[in-house]
C-alpha cells in the first residue's frame, strides 16, 4: 500500500490548522490565526478564540486542499486534535473532522495535541528515533516526555508545576511593555541584551528540589524576581535596560528547559532529545540545545519554527503514523478533553 | 431532492427528509452532547433513511439563536458536511421550525440561560429577527399571544405556554416547502463574547 493520506485538524487555542500529509511528507499546512483578536485581552479569549474557527474552517480545509493538490475524496483517514487545549475551540474542530469523516466514509483519529507535536518533526526529519526524549515548550504547557513509541507509549518523565514556559515569557513582555504575545518579542529584544547581565532564580534546580522535582520546572519564582528587580530599579529611579532584562530571562529559561531535558536523556539513556512547541522558535533555546546536545553527545531534532507552534501538519503526521502501524481509529462519538493526559494517544 | 437537516441550537436534532417525503429523524434533547452526538446521528439517520450519502442533496441548518458552544457544532458540521460532498447549504433561524409545526400566529422562544429567552414571534411568517430577553419583558410586550417552545413552560410565573421540541425534520419540510425565510450560514450569536476577563494563554505550542 502506498503511503497514507491524511488530513489533520487543529483548533486547541487560537490557530485554525488544517494540514495535509502523506505519510512522512508534508504536501500542505495552512493556519487560520485569530491572534490579532485576542492581542488587545493580553490572552487569548476561549469565545473569540471559537468563533474565528467556524468562520476559518472551512476556508482553510478548501486553501488546504488546493496547495497539497488533492480532493478531500482522496483522503484515506481524519485527523483532529481531541485535547489538551480550550474546550470550546476543540470542539469545533473535532465537529468539524467528524462531519468529514461521515461526509467521507473514512476513519477518524481524535490525537493528542502534546504527542502530535513531537510526530510533526518526521516530517522534516524522517522517522522518529524510539526511544527519544521529547521536551514541549508552549503557551500552554511544559512537558518532558520519555517517547517508546509515539502512537502508543509516551511516558511523561515531568512538567511545570505551575506557569508554562511560553505564559512566563508572556507575562514578562507585558511587564516590560512588550506585546502580546510575548515570545517573539523577548527573542527580538534579546538579541541585543546581556544575557549574563542580571543573574535571575533557576527554578527547581537545587539539590533539594531535584530530589522530589528532577524533571519538573517551575518558572513562577522567576516571573516574580524578574518583576521585583524591575520595580526595585525603577524605585532608584534607574532607567530600565529592557534588552538586557529580557536577554536574562530567556537565559534563566533556556537554561532550566535544557538541564532537565538533557539530564532526561543521559538518565533514561536515550541518544535523542526532541524540541516542539511555539516556545521552540526561540532563537536562543534552538541556538543553546544544539551546543549543549553536541556536548553530550545527544541528536538533537527541532523541527522549522513555523512547524513548532500550532499547526494541523502536525496532527496529520501523527494520524499518518497511525495509520501506518495499523492503531485503532476512534468512535465516530468520542468527546473531546481539555485535559488530555499524553498517557492516551489517541481519543 | 433529498435533504439533510441539523440543528443543535436545543440539544441536537438531525433528519433525512427524502423526495418521497419520508422524514427520518434521530435526537437527543441532553444539552451540551452536541460534539459526541451530531456526527454520529447523521450517519445513523443517513442509513436508516436508505440513502447512500451521496444522494443527499442539499443540507440544511439551524443557525440558532442558541448556547453558543453547542450552536457552533451544527454551524461548522453542516458547513464541512456541504463541502465535502459539493452540495448547497441553507441556512434558517432555528425558531422557524417551532413556528412551522405549530402554524399558527404564535411566539417561539428557547432557552436562553441567564434567565432570558431567546425568541420571535410569528404572524404566517417571521415578523422580524430574533431577540433575546427575559421572560417578563417578552410577556408585556405581547400579553395575549401564544407562547410555544422548548422555552415556553422554564418560567411558569411569566410564561405557561405549550411545550414544543425543536426538530429538523420539521427545518427540513419548511426548506422544500419554499416558504422558508433562508438567512445567511452564519450563527446568530445575539450576544457578545464575554471577553473582560483576560484568561492565560493556553496555547499550546
Ligand atoms: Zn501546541
């Protein structure tokens, strides 16, 4: 049989996803963004958030089909991601995927957002190594994940225990008076910044945390030095270097992400380590894993920016790796979950 | 002419109406099942009716007023359902099918939580958009009129009408009788998102 073709459905936040792929190779991905909506909230609205995805769906199912050069008649199998995310969003998407599944006759796999992310990088980089570590570095969660096999057995080794790596970045550039959101900015304003200017807290790394939270992160402490150092250098009347201060906090970031996530990878003794997530743009965390996982040793594999933050490619590259290795579809009745937990792969 | 028709503006409600006139209908009155179900009772209704799915010729929709997660399904599942098989949708405020069935002057009203209604009157056909408000406002505004409605007995001190399900059966009759007052295939949201309160952004990467 030739390779599978699967359309993939994402609406688990603010992006319209819809993507295209056979087998390992990506023939469309096209995103419907309702962000600008949402930038004059400082976060994304679950209401607005839904009701940019109906209007988008369609539109972008049609955009989708026309770049990969297929009729959806075509396709062999429906993907949509069932969870973790907004649950009103999720549903629009996933009513959607059934709708084309019933329209079709063809299968549908309701997938995890969290596994899909890490799936997307065979797209760019062929298949994935099993085991790998996978570290998820987004808005909406931090994760570091042990990956056996991707369409079954993903083991979660830790997480934050309180802010996701991207809100921390978020909540800074609003306290530096940065747009939202925030990612891109504080990357921008870095460039130019003293990484070693301001030494901030990096959570969780003590000998006494790393005994209960080895693989955990915690970037709440940080959010709040970041905004005590402020206000104490505002008191003294001294002019904010926002460059600098935005410099030191990614640093204080990327550094925790990438202890743990290496640290996961000499422990379990797996040879490769997979960045995903909207917070694996950050020019400094993809600059800093590649120097450190040479250092170790370590393949490191982060797929293109523009396939790290949401999309609906990666959740056709996880349906497609489903299909392949013959996993159940889901029931055409099953619900979507805005706590997904990575243990289930599939809805 | 073979009609599917899907409302999930109260609970979900779903029907082939065939050219022969035969109706099958399937739904489910729980609110907030709408994700799980609509999919799943179309295909049921489609093999039922005996159709193949390709035969269906048309698709219709309930664009509300209703709660507007569960509205969404109905939207974005009629939509999706009309591309994929390249056939034309039509769009009809939900209320119009309560109107149909009962088919004489009346007004349709619906839950509309927060202790509101959604609602519209009718005289032969819709006599103009439908609003929402609370029960004691809608009853001064028309003291002698019918009530009726999936609506029509949630405030029994206001209004005490006669209880009426919402089906698409009935939006699916009203379509091919060519009376039906065709709206855009749009949701009719009559409120605003409540979007004061920032929430964090729960992206995901
Ligand atoms: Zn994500």
């Amino acid at each position: 049989m030739s390779e599978p073709l699967i359309l993939g459905i994402e609406t688990s936040c603010d992006e319209t996803g819809i993507g295209i792929v056979r087998g390992t190779t990506l023939l469309a991905d096209e995103v419907a963004s309702s962000v600008d909506e949402h930038a004059r909230f400082g976060g994304v609205v679950p209401e607005i958030a839904s009701r940019a995805h109906l209007e988008a769906m369609v539109p972008t199912i049609e955009r989708a089909c026309s770049t990969a050069n297929i009729k959806l008649a075509d396709v062999d199998a429906i993907a949509v991601t069932s969870g973790p995310g907004l649950a009103g969003a999720l549903l629009v998407g996933v009513a959607a995927a059934k709708s084309l599944a019933v329209a079709l006759g063809k299968p549908i796999y309701g997938v995890n957002h969290l596994a899909a992310h890490v799936c997307v990088d065979q797209l760019e980089h062929g298949p994935l190594d099993e085991p790998s570590v996978a570290m998820l570095v987004s808005g909406g969660h931090s994760s570091l994940l042990l990956v056996p096999d991707i369409t079954q057995d993903v083991i979660q080794l830790g997480q934050t225990i309180d802010d996701a790596a991207g809100e921390a970045f978020d909540k800074i550039a609003r306290v530096l008076g940065l747009p939202f959101p925030g990612g891109p900015y504080i990357d921008q304003a870095a460039q130019t910044g003293n990484p070693n200017a301001i030494d901030f807290p990096r959570g969780l790394t003590s000998p006494k945390d790393m005994a209960k939270h080895r693989f955990d992160v915690s970037f709440s402490g940080l959010k709040t030095a970041v905004a005590r150092w402020i206000e104490t250098e505002q008191r003294a009347g001294n002019s904010i270097m926002v460059n600098d201060v935005a410099a030191s906090f990614q640093e204080a970031i990327v550094d925790v992400l990438l202890r743990k996530a290496i640290d996961a990878c000499l422990c379990n003794d797996v040879g490769t380590l997979v960045i995903g997530g909207g917070v694996a743009a950050n020019s400094r965390l993809r600059t800093e894993a590649a120097q450190r996982c040479q250092e170790h040793n370590i393949a490191l594999r982060i797929p293109r920016p523009g396939l790290c933050t949401d999309n609906g490619a990666m959740v056709a590259a996880l349906g497609a790796e489903l299909v392949k290795r013959g996993r159940d579809a889901s029931q055409l009745s099953f619900a979507t979950d805005s706590s997904m937990k990575i243990t289930n792969v599939v809805a | 002419m073979n009609v599917l028709a899907i409302d999930t503006s109260v609970g979900v409600s779903v029907a082939i109406l065939r050219s022969n006139d035969e109706v099958t209908q399937s739904q489910a009155i729980d609110h907030g099942m709408q994700g799980e179900l609509t999919a799943e009772l179309i295909s049921k209704v489609v093999s039922d009716s005996g159709l193949k799915i390709e035969e269906i010729t048309d698709v219709v929709v309930g664009v509300g007023p209703g709660p507007f997660t569960g509205l969404r399904v109905g939207l974005v599942t009629a939509a999706v359902f009309a591309h994929a098989r390249s056939i034309p949708i039509h769009g009809i405020c939900s209320l119009d099918a309560i109107a149909f069935d009962y088919a004489k002057p009346c007004v349709v009203v619906t839950d509309a939580r927060r202790k509101e209604l959604y609602w519209a009157r009718y005289d032969g056909i819709r006599t103009g958009e439908p609003q929402v408000s609370k029960p004691e406002v809608i009853v001064a505004q028309f003291p002698d009129a019918k009530f009726v409605g999936p609506g029509a007995q949630l405030y029994p001190d206001s209004i005490n009408g006669n209880l009426m399900e919402l089906k698409a059966g009935s939006l699916a009759k009203l379509f091919v009788s060519g009376s039906a007052q065709l709206v855009s295939v749009s949701p009719m949201y009559l409120r605003k998102p409540d979007a004061v309160e920032p929430t964090i952004r729960k992206s995901v990467l």
